[in-house]
C-alpha cells in the first residue's frame, strides 16, 4: 500500500530542498515496511535538491537536524526503526546556523 505522509523542512534544512518547506508526498508501495530508515534515501533522490551531504551522513541524519514525527522527538518514537503510518508528519529542523 502507498502511504501519504507529510515532510517539513525548516531552520535551514529548507534551502537543501529547493527553498520548498512542506511536501505532501505518496511514498510507493514496496514489499518491506517504510521505516525512517527507508525514508531517508528516498528524500534524497526525490526530495533535496542540492548538497545532500548536508542532510544525510552515513544512513542517518546529519548531527544538528532535529526530527520531529507527528510532533514528537524521534528519539522516543525508535528514531531510524519507526514504521511510517498513513498521514504521519515528519519535520526536520536545522539547528545549526552559520555566523
């Protein structure tokens, strides 16, 4: 089944994904569950736009973005292992700024 979810880029984390802050997507079926795991690749080839590198380091996100998963920290949701549902909102938050 595909799942509908929401993706919200902001603090920064935006400017990777052609300055577009919310995107409704339609992730594809496919024959395992989407994790954030699973998500994660998927942003980068459909999702940002430029410097991945600033988003992704190794299969993770990059030390200084903040994921939120239907408003709460991913770290009490089983961060990398939570299985996506219909609907879910994903925001990631830039917490690094250059001065």
């Amino acid at each position: 089944m595909a799942l509908s979810i929401n993706l919200e880029f902001s603090g920064g984390a935006e400017l990777l994904c052609g300055n577009v802050k919310k995107h409704d997507v339609q992730l594809p079926k496919q024959e395992s569950e989407w994790t954030i795991r699973s998500l994660l690749p998927w942003i980068c080839d459909n999702i940002v736009k430029e410097r991945p590198e600033l988003f992704i380091q190794g299969e993770t996100v990059r030390p200084g973005i903040l994921v939120l998963i239907n408003d709460a920290d991913w770290e009490l949701m089983g961060e990398l292992d939570y299985q996506l549902e219909d609907k879910d909102r994903i925001v990631f938050i830039s917490t690094l700024h250059g001065g």
